[in-house]
C-alpha cells in the first residue's frame, strides 16, 4: 500500500485566516502524505489547525500557500463549481452537528448527493440509499425527519450520507463530539470498518482519546504545524 | 418518487409558510394594482378605438344659415367624402324628476342612415318618424327623466314648456357623457322639432371623408373647400368645426390618467419588490447553513441556485394565480366605469391576451429577480465562511459597538429607559439593505398619499380662485342677441337682484383653431388675479386677456403678442389661471366696436342674498318673466353654485382616481413593515431569551418591538416629506394633461403629513403586535435553545 502514490499529498501548506487583531496563522508548511485505506486521527488543542486541515482537503477552503492533492486532483487549481462536482463522488463529510436537511427524510437527505452527482440511474437510488441506512443499522428510521431521530441515529444517516456517490475519502469533523459514548464507539466502529473492510480513506479530527485504539495513525498538530505522526497497533 | 431538491424546495417553503405568504401576498399586491390599471387600460383603448371607428365619426360639421338637400347634394359630389348628412341642434332646457337641466336637441335628416355618426338604439322604436324625443343614454339618470313618461321641454327662444313623450335611449358615441357635460341630449325628427317651436329645416352640414388616416389639417383643407363650394352656391357657412380625427374628444385625458395611474401601478409594483427582495434575503439568510452543506454534498453553485429561483419562481406562480383573475375582474370594472366616462360600454370587448401574458411574465419574474441578487451572493459566499456563520452581520457588529457607546453616552442624561429604546433603534438600522428596502416602501406609499393630498388642495384651490373671480351668482343666456343696455335696465328692476351686467360672446378663429372671445363690461362683476400682465381697460381697443388653458392650447398667445382676429389686430395684455375654460376676455365695447352694435347675449346678476336659495329661484322666475314680456326670452339660466358643484365633482373626480394609487401603496409599505417587524422578531428569538433571561419584563420588550417599529415609520416619513415634492409635480402635471394646470402646490400640509404619521403608527402598532406576542409566549429556555 506504502508503495502507491499516497491518496492525499501536502507540501509546504499554509492557511491564514484575517482576524480583527491581525492574520492568524491557522497551518503553517504542512507536509503530509495518506495513503489509500488508511484510518487517521487528527488530533490537537484548540486552535491547532484540525478543522483548517480538514477544510482544505475537502476543499471548503483553499490554501494560501503550498501544494494540495488529494485524490488525484489538484484542490488548488480547481475552480470553484469543479470542486462541487469532485467533491459530490470523490470525498463524503461527516460534520460534528450532523448538518442534515430538516425537511428531507433519512432516506431523502442521503439520496440527495445522488441527485447532485448523478452517478447512479435514478431508479436505484431509493435502493442504494435504504442499504446504506440498513448497513448502518439505522434501515428503519429511513422515513422519518432528523428531528425525529436521536444524535447517534443522526449521525448514522449522515454517515449514510457521506457515503452516498462512494467516495474514496471520508473526512469526519469531531463525528463523535455531540454523541454519548455508546453511540461514540459504534461510530468509530463504522468509521474502522469502513477503512479497514472497504479501502475507503477516513480523516478523522477528534478530541477522544478513545479514538486513537481505533486507528491506525494519527497525527498531532499544534499552533498550525505536525509536531507528531505516530502509527498505531 | 421526486427529485429531492424539488422536495426539499417545496417543503422549505412550507416550514417557513408564512414568510412564504407574506412574498405571494406581496407579489400578488402589486401584480393586482398594476394589472387592473394596466387591464382597464387596454379594454378602454380596445373598446373606445373600436367603437368610436365603427360609428364612423363626422370629419368635419359646417355651421350654415341653412342647410338643405342641395347642400347635401353638393357635399356628396365631392370625391373626398364618403358620406353627409344634415342636422340641427337646439337648445333647450328640460324640466324633470324637479329639477330643471340644459338640453341640446337633435334632428337628422335621416335618422335611418348608417354610414355618418351612426346612433345605436338602446329601446324604443327607431328611427324617429314621429312625434316624441330619444334620449342619449348617458343623460337618463342624469335627467331624472323615464322611458314612457313626459319630459317638461322648453325650446331656446320659445315660451312655456310642452309636454313631450321621451320614446326611447340611444348611445351616440360621438359624445362626452350628459352627465358630464351637464346636458341632456335628445333627438326627434325634423317634424317633432318643428312642432315644438324650432325653426324649420337644418342648420348644419356633417361630412365623413373617405380617408380616415386623414390628419386634422388635411380634413380642414377638405372642409374648407366644401366651405368654398357651398359659398359659389349661394350657402353662408357660418362656422367650420374640425374634431381631431378618429380620436373621442375626451380620449386624450383618459389616456394621460390611465397612464398616470399605470405610472403608479409600477411604482406599487417596484415597492412590492423591495418587500419581496427583504422577504427573499431573509429566507436565503435562513439557508446560508444548509446552501453550504449541500456544496459539501457535491450540489455545484448552478444546481443549488436552480433549487432557490425554483420557490421564488413557485412564490410568483403563486402569486399570479391569485393577483391575474382579481386583476382581470377589477380591471373590468374600473375599465367599464372608464368607458362609460368616454360613452362606451365594453360589452364585447375582451381584455387583450398580451395584457394578460405581460402580468403573468411579471408575476413570474419579479421574485425571480428580487432573488436573482441574494441567491448569487449566498452562492458566492465560501463554504467554510458559511459554515462558520453563526447569525450575527458584521455590519451588526460594528454599530452595536459605535451604538453602545452612544447609548453610554446618553443614559445618563436620559434616564434609566433610554438604553433600551436606543437598543431598539439600533435594531431597527442593524440590517441596512432590509432597513433601506422597508423605509423606501413606506416613504414611496406616504409621497403618493402626501403628493395627492397637495394635488387636491392645488385643484381646490383653483376652483376657489375661478368662483372667488365671479361676483355673481346667476348667469342667464338669453334666446336671442338683446341690446345690453336694455337686458341690464330690465333685469336690475327686478327684486331681489342687486347688481345685473351683460356680457357678450363671439365665436371666431385664430388662425385655423377656434377661438371664443368672451366680452365683459367696466365692473363686469368679474375680478380674477392676474398672473401677468394687466386686465382690458374699458376703452374699446382690442385687448386680450387670456385663460392659462387656452394659451397652452394656442401657444402664440403670449402677453404682449398680436394677433389678426376677425378682421382686426388683437393685443394680449394679460394672463389669467381661468380652470377649466379655454377663453378670451376683452372689453364688452370691444366686441360691440366689431360687431356694430351693442347686443350681448348672456347677463350675470349679483343678488341682494347671494347664499339664499329661495331668493335664488325667485330672482330666476322674475327674471324669466320679466325678460319674456319684454321680447327677450330666456333659453337657459345656472346658478355660479351649481356650476361650481358640477365642476369642482369633475375635477375631484379625477383627483381621487390619480390618488387611489396612494392608497395602494399606503397598503403596500403597510405589508412592507409587517413583513419586515415580523422577520426581525423571527430572527432574533434567541435575542429576546438572553433579555428574558436578564430580567426584561414583557412588557419591555413588547415596547423594544413596538419602539423599533416606530423607529421604521418614522424614517419612512421623514423620507416622505421631500420624495412627496417630485410626486406631487408629477401628480401636478398629470392632471394639468388631463384637465387642465394647476398653480403647483409641493409642500405637504401639516395637516396631511401629520395624518399619515399617525396611519402609520397606528398600522406599525398592529403590525409589532402579533409577531411581538408570539416570541413571548416562546419560554425563556427554549428561546435559548433556539439554532
């Protein structure tokens, strides 16, 4: 696996942000490389850059400096509706506050990055979403509203979500932060899995420490720099 | 099963249904105004320029001594005309239902023919071979008169009334309405006239010209050389009358007020989009969150944009389901009311498919629009910014800081209430495009109230100037030319008159227009302001003072210009406003020079108790009697009062349609602050929790609301007072196109400007209220809970 090109590849990135007291300097040259199918904890102090990294490889944000490819594409070169475009089939985020549409079903909210994508025949969507929620084991909520569903069963559909147009890359922002342990762990469990079982890439910024006997590799930021990449298990 | 962004659409819609509302209400508010004056507009256009053509008007009308079948002849002889006929009108007065009306009757040589001015019969029997009169449809109610009974009928120049069975109705629609001219039309045969007193035969030729794209002056020359024709032949022609061609006399102002009112109607449409444009942002502000997920989600910038115009695009179908029938029906009814002014009726006339096809594409694309900006700037708006969008403006940010220092500033001097009241007006200027959109739309409501509210005061004003110029309570026209000196002796011996004067008229030309030269003598009980010049002296030379219409009219008529009228050299010496009448004042000695004699035909009469109605009637009845004995009989007789009333309804009349649009907009800025109050509280629940929770009572907050409310109206008004000056010259020179000028009045009366303040208030109150109660009834916690 080590031998491939790696899935995400930074050199020298740089993010800052203008502030009312002056720029701040959110990630400062990154290098970095991730392979395909591996299972990374991104973990760090408040104001670490966590989220900033993450941003940039899901292409929420664009770097002020450095070069960024993730999953074959340069993120910095795209323009803005193409990054829409590869980011509807190439990367699936998963936010802390779940982030669902309130007036769409399970079902409905991860249909709609199909609809989006247009990847799959539009007949086969309802069926693909329904698999997803049922892998998930939350097949029977598919018909109600998130309002209706608990914070772990929320998080589930939008890891359904994420999951939708089968990207390669999963980026996963504090998935577990708004959950109670329980829901915690099977949460991790999936995000294993998935890397482990499917070969799909899981980014994973996170505060728990329990995360880390779940993943193969994290690395540790601190004022905006990689102080530590450490493999696990 | 549907596309998920056409569910989600749909129901985002729904979640926010009443916001949703208040865009179609909105929408659909403006879409209705502007459709109804626009629909009227174009069935008023369909129906006068279809049945004004397919009467097949006079061209031209000579005024002869007599008028017979040789002229006839002659006339028809002609290559250039398609069609003549003889006529004599008389005049007459008509006494029924009590009250006594100026009348013209009619008679045709041929009341069967179809190809000149054709009459439609509405009932009765027709044409008219017998005896009995026809009356024109528009004079009926006017009249008081019915079908089947006797009208009381005296003839110019005839004494005592005859009893004359009225036959049927026609519609001559050739003519301005009876009841807007004051005058009942009627029509009997050549015999039934006869009967009645008039002079044997006919008086007037009437042609219609085969070329009816015919410019006005090319129907002249036509008529002129009919005139010239006539004159080898023997034939005096008194007078050659040239109506502008294909066009009803009054077709002109309608079109210069349902235009001007269709100005407005954009004007209320504009307004309803800066509503629908807060409506949309606000919705979109909703939205930034979820705009951002679904770019996550893979939704490129065009998807998602197609997603937002969709429900603005539902909102204005919406919206247009409701606004274009109501629009039709009103438009129908305002447009009927419209064709009766003008004579027609719009049986048969369909509004027009583009009419309707441009207020559905209006409909359609003014939400369209007022969302075109704001979605694109959400769209353009980087995800990760959007994201991190946790609802309060930069913009916000910045006055609470510059606000809080101030409201530091003034507490202490203020007092202990002060801070929450300035917190209220800083909320109120906290969204500055919401804030700019909503003031505009109550200032542009209260400019038109404001600017119809001067236009009103400037009309009644000159009518007060006019009748204030007349000394004179009653004006009588004798049936035939009296020598002054006589007709004043006479009627001065009567009780009851005080003052009695003789004024004489003469009917000439200027140039190719006519022209009508009224002639007053030295203390001719008229005193009206100049606005240039001077007025004639009584030394008998030819002076002119000239009405502000006519000189609009006849341009050339500058004070101090000379111009060669019935044979003799005319100088303008003054300018007078004059209203409604299109006039020349000279010396009554002036026009006795010119005519070789002293006859005038018409007296004005100031009465010992100028407001007593019953000295009123008496002085006429003596006057009548008195004149009559003396070979001098009356043909018609009007009280200044009643010739006020008629003129001063006219005239208010079209005043109050030009300013119905006011009240349109009034009601428009109304749903723009509703609108704008309820959005405000909507969105700060969570505001109104944390003041809760630090011990704001409800009645504190409720007046927070109301305050900022207030704080809206009261920048609405302020930008009212100077946006009312353009309109109200706007309104000023509308009615001067339809009517005629008016001294311009822009500044708004206290009384006005204070009126609309307090309609405001009041609605800005209501309008606080409800959104203001529901935010309270929210407990304090799940205020808090808010996201």
């Amino acid at each position: 696996m080590q031998a491939q090109a790696p899935l995400i590849r930074l050199r020298g990135v740089g993010k800052t942000y203008p502030a009312a007291g002056g720029d701040f300097q959110a990630l400062s040259a990154l290098d970095l490389d991730i392979h395909a199918g591996e299972f990374v904890a991104v973990v760090g102090p408040s104001g670490s850059g966590k989220s900033t990294l993450l941003n940039l490889l899901a292409g929420i944000d664009r770097a002020g400096s450095g070069e960024l490819s993730v999953a074959g594409r340069d993120l910095r070169a795209l323009p803005e509706r193409e990054l829409s475009r590869w980011r509807g089939t190439a990367v699936g985020v998963v936010f802390q506050f779940f982030q669902l549409l309130p007036t769409l079903t399970a079902l409905e909210n991860v249909m709609l990055p199909m609809d989006f994508g247009n990847r799959w025949p539009a007949a086969e969507r309802p069926e693909r979403a329904q698999a997803l929620l049922a892998r998930l084991g939350v097949g029977d909520q598919a018909h109600k509203f998130p309002s209706a569903l608990s914070g772990g069963q929320q998080q589930r559909v939008a890891l359904a979500r994420a999951l939708a147009n089968a990207p390669r890359l999963v980026l996963a922002d504090e998935p577990t932060g708004n959950l109670d342990s329980a829901n915690a762990e099977a949460i991790l469990t999936l995000l294993a899995a998935l890397a482990s079982e499917q070969g799909v890439t899981v980014v994973m910024v996170t505060h728990e420490a329990a995360a880390l006997g779940q993943v193969q590799r994290s690395l540790r930021l601190r004022d905006g720099r990689l102080v530590e990449d450490r493999r696990h298990g | 099963m549907a596309d998920r962004r056409l569910l989600k659409s749909w129901r985002d819609l729904w979640l926010h249904r009443a916001r949703s509302l208040l865009v179609v209400l909105a929408v659909a508010l403006g879409l209705a105004a502007a459709g109804t004056v626009l629909n009227a507009w174009a069935l008023v256009e369909r129906a006068t320029d279809e049945g004004y053509r397919s009467s097949l008007p006079v061209s031209a009308t000579l005024v002869l001594d007599r008028a017979d079948a040789a002229a006839l002849a002659l006339a028809r002889a002609e290559p250039g005309i398609a069609a003549a006929r003889l006529r004599r009108s008389v005049g007459a007065s008509v006494l029924a239902g009590g009250r006594s009306r100026h009348a013209v009757v009619v008679a045709l040589d041929d009341f069967a023919r179809t190809d000149i001015a054709r009459l439609q019969t509405v009932s009765g029997d027709w044409p008219p071979e017998s005896g009995g009169l026809w009356m024109e449809r528009s004079s009926l109610d006017f009249s008081g008169a019915t079908v089947g009974e006797a009208i009381a009928l005296r003839l110019a120049g005839t004494e005592g009334t005859q009893a004359v069975p009225l036959k049927g109705i026609v519609r001559d629609v050739s003519l301005a309405p009876g009841w807007m001219e004051n005058v009942v039309y009627l029509y009997g045969s050549e015999a039934a006239l006869a009967a009645l007193g008039a002079p044997a035969g006919f008086n007037e030729l009437q042609v219609r010209l085969k070329d009816t794209r015919a410019s006005r002056a090319r129907v002249r020359e036509a008529g002129t050389a009919l005139q010239a024709r006539l004159a080898r032949a023997g034939y005096t022609v008194r007078a050659l009358d040239v109506p502008e061609p294909g066009q009803h006399i009054h077709a002109a102002q309608m079109d210069s007020l349902l235009m001007t009112q269709g100005a407005f109607g954009l004007m209320a449409l504009a307004a309803c989009g800066f509503i629908v444009v807060n409506l949309v942002s606000a919705m979109l502000a909703g939205q930034v969150r979820e705009i951002a997920v679904m770019k996550v989600l893979g939704g490129s910038p065009r998807q998602i944009g197609a997603m937002v115009l969709a429900q603005a695009g539902a909102l204005g179908l919406l919206a247009s389901v409701l606004a274009l029938p109501l629009a039709w029906w009103l438009g129908r009814l305002y447009g009927g009311l419209k064709a009766d002014m003008l004579n027609f009726t719009l049986d048969g006339v369909a509004t027009p498919a583009w009419a309707l096809v441009l207020q559905a594409g209006v409909g359609l694309a003014l939400p369209l629009a007022a969302a075109a900006a704001p979605v694109r700037a959400a769209l353009r708006r980087p995800v990760g910014e959007a994201l991190r969008d946790i609802g309060l403006t930069r913009d916000g940010q910045a006055l609470g800081l510059r606000r809080g220092a101030l409201a530091a500033r003034m507490v202490p001097w203020l007092g202990g209430w002060a801070r929450p009241v300035l917190l209220a007006v800083g909320n109120a200027l906290r969204r500055r495009q919401r804030m700019v959109l909503t003031v505009l739309a109550l200032a542009s409501g209260g400019a038109v109230y404001l600017g119809a509210a001067n236009l009103r005061s400037a009309v009644q004003g000159s009518v007060d100037e006019i009748f204030g110029a007349q000394q004179f309570q009653l004006q009588l026209r004798v049936a035939a030319p009296a020598p002054a000196g006589q007709l004043e002796a006479l009627a001065a011996k009567v009780p009851g008159v005080a003052q009695a004067r003789a004024w004489r008229s003469l009917r000439t030309r200027l140039g190719p227009e006519p022209l009508t030269l009224l002639g007053v003598p030295e203390d001719g009980l008229l005193g009206p302001r100049l606005i240039e010049g001077r007025w004639v002296d009584g030394s008998g030379t030819p002076q002119l003072v000239v009405t502000r219409l006519l000189q609009r009219q006849q341009p050339a008529l500058t004070v101090g210009s000379v111009h060669h009228i019935a044979g003799r050299d005319w100088t303008v010496v003054g300018l007078i406003d004059g209203g409604p009448q299109a006039l020349g004042y000279t010396s009554r000695a002036a026009l006795d020079a010119l005519a070789g004699n002293d006859l005038a035909n018409s007296l004005v009469l100031r009465l010992e108790r100028p407001t007593s109605t019953v000295a009123l009637l008496d002085a006429v009845r003596q006057l009548r009697e008195a004149l009559a004995d003396a070979g001098m009989p009356v043909a018609s007789s009007q009280s200044q009062a009643e010739s006020r009333r008629v003129v001063e309804d006219h005239l208010l009349m079209v005043v109050d349609f030009l300013g119905a649009m006011g009240l349109v907009m009034i009601a428009v800025g109304a749903m723009g602050l509703a609108s704008t109050m309820g959005l405000a509280v909507l969105e700060r629940r969570r505001e109104i929790g944390v003041l809760r929770a630090i011990g704001a009572s409800d009645s504190a907050i409720l007046a927070m609301i109301q305050a900022e409310g207030l704080t809206l109206v009261a920048l609405g008004w302020l930008v009212s007072l100077p946006l009312s000056l353009p309109i109200s010259a706007a309104l000023e020179v509308a009615f001067g196109r339809i009517m005629f000028s008016v001294p311009w009045r822009l500044v708004p009366s206290p009384g006005a400007a204070l009126g609309w303040l307090a309609l405001m208030a009041l609605i800005s109150l209501l309008a606080c209220a409800l959104p203001a109660r529901r935010a309270l009834r929210i407990p304090a916690a799940q205020a808090l809970a808010y996201a």
